[in-house]
C-alpha cells in the first residue's frame, strides 16, 4: 500500500509541475507579445515626432525652394534621424508621415505644436527650431 501511495503522490507532484510550467509558459509568452506591442508602439511615436519634424525643418531651411526639394531634404533628414535611433522603416512611411507632417503644418499656420510631453529625443527640438 506504502508504494502506491508515493507513486500517487510521485504522480501529483508531476502533474502540479506541468500546469506549473505550462502556465508560466503561457504567461511569459503573453508577457513578450506585450512588450513587443509596446515597442512598435513606441516607435511609432518616434517616428511620428521625426516625421513632423522633418516637416518642419524642411519648411523652415528651404525656403523658397521648389517642393520636391523639400521633400527630399525633408526625406533625408527623417532617414538619417531614424537610423541614429536604429528605427528601420520603409520608405513610404516616412513619406506618409512627412506628408501628415506638412497637413500639420497647413493646419496650425507654419509651426506644429508640442506634444504636452517631452520629446523622447534629446536635442531634436533645436535642430528644428533653427
């Protein structure tokens, strides 16, 4: 009787063991796909803050000149800031997010306003304000 008795309990520990596991297994796994959420998330706003910033900066420092060179400056200076930031995103965002820029700009007169937050990129806001 003794032997069945720890064989059940041998059994019980290993089945506790395996819900044990599997649930950190799923919760780590939930956990991941969070902070990877969070991280596009954040990326975004980066972006975005570049993006209008580009804007901005191309239609400080160019102008008078014709659109399809602020676009490209703006381009240029949207590319290098993000790869300074190690953000790789295609092209087409950035144009999205420059032409969402500039309807910014249209929109409040010449000047994007601030977030109500500092922006996570430190010196930006004096490139731009040139």
């Amino acid at each position: 009787m003794q032997v069945f008795s720890d064989e059940l309990v041998k059994l019980a520990v290993a089945l506790v063991v395996l819900v044990v596991g599997s649930f950190g297994s799923y919760a780590l796994h939930k956990l991941q796909g969070w902070l990877q959420a969070q991280k596009a998330k954040d990326h975004l706003g980066i972006i975005d803050i570049i993006t209008d910033a580009a804007a901005q900066y191309a239609e400080v420092e160019l102008r008078g000149q014709a659109g399809l060179d602020k676009r490209q400056a703006a381009i240029n200076f949207a590319i290098n800031a993000l790869a300074q930031h190690g953000i790789k995103v295609s092209a087409d965002v950035i144009i999205a997010g420059i032409e969402n820029g500039l309807n910014k700009l249209k929109q409040s007169g010449g000047e994007i306003k601030a977030n109500p937050t500092p922006s996570p990129i430190e010196g930006l806001s004096d490139v731009v304000s040139k």
